[in-house]
C-alpha cells in the first residue's frame, strides 16, 4: 500500500494548494519567503517528496488567501469515494 505522501488524495491537496498558488502568480520562492520557510521545502511539497503536516497546510492557506476547510473538503471528498468503493 502506498503512503499517504503517495496517495491519490494526497496528490489531489497537492494539487489544489499549487493551483491556487499558481492562479495568483506567485512563485514558489514568494510563497516560501512569506512563508519563512526555504523554497525547496515547498517544492518538496508540490512535488510529492515530502509530507504537509496541518499546520503547514493551514499556514500556506492563510498566505494563499484560501479557506482550508475547501482543500480538507476535497481530500475529504476523495477518501469518501474510495471508501464507498471498498463497501459497494
């Protein structure tokens, strides 16, 4: 089994906090600048290399400008899906 840093909901989070970073033009080393944090940590990040932890996710919301619960709802959204397929 895959981990979680691998799985499909994972990469839809991924996704969806790169997307919004890319919708407001901002690079990876902007977001990281005001994030406090070296750029490669967040390239890690997008890339799949390396784990979000909550609080990670929460921060580079805030500095995104985007509501948190709309990502934790999408990956909630995911692992429903799949939990459905596992009981139908």
């Amino acid at each position: 089994m895959k981990t979680s840093v691998y799985s499909t909901h994972y990469d839809k989070l991924r996704l969806w906090l790169k997307t919004n970073r890319e919708e407001q033009s901002l690079s990876l080393r902007e977001v990281s600048e005001k994030w406090g944090k070296h750029h490669s940590i967040l390239g890690k990040i997008e890339q799949a290399r390396r784990k979000i932890e909550l609080v990670e996710f929460i921060e580079l919301c805030q500095i995104l400008e985007v509501e948190p619960h709309e990502g934790l709802s999408l990956l909630i959204s995911s692992m429903n899906e799949e939990w459905r397929g596992y009981k139908g």
